[in-house]
C-alpha cells in the first residue's frame, strides 16, 4: 500500500508565531469561524480552537468571559 500520498509535504513550525495569533485574534473579531481561519491559514482547526480558548478567561461570579 502506497502512503506518500498520506503524509505531510513539509510541517510547519510547531508552536504558533506571534503574527498568526494576531491574525487569529483579528479574524475572530471580524466573526469567522475557528475552521475558516484554519483553512486561511493553513493550521488545523483544533489548533485554532485551542488558542482561542486559551486567550478566554471566565470568572466565577456571573459566568462572565473576558477576553486577554
């Protein structure tokens, strides 16, 4: 069985740069969903969600989220 066709060409940097968090940031402000920015540029969509959650901090009282 032939798995060339399987296997990434090249892989990116393993951590995400400090442009594509703020293109995350900026994308998700304009309202598009964790996969289209996935797909703009070029990560995986649990990636995405991943940062975007990690930039959400709710706090006890009142459920409230606060974007840092």
């Amino acid at each position: 069985m032939d798995y060339l066709n399987n296997t990434p060409k090249s892989r990116k940097n393993k951590h995400l740069n400090a442009y594509e968090r703020g293109q995350i940031a900026l994308l998700h402000s304009e309202g598009m969903s964790a996969y289209a920015i996935a797909k703009r540029l070029g990560r995986a969509s649990n990636t995405i969600r991943n940062e975007l959650k990690r930039g959400t901090v709710s706090q006890i009282k009142g459920n409230k989220t606060v974007n840092v």
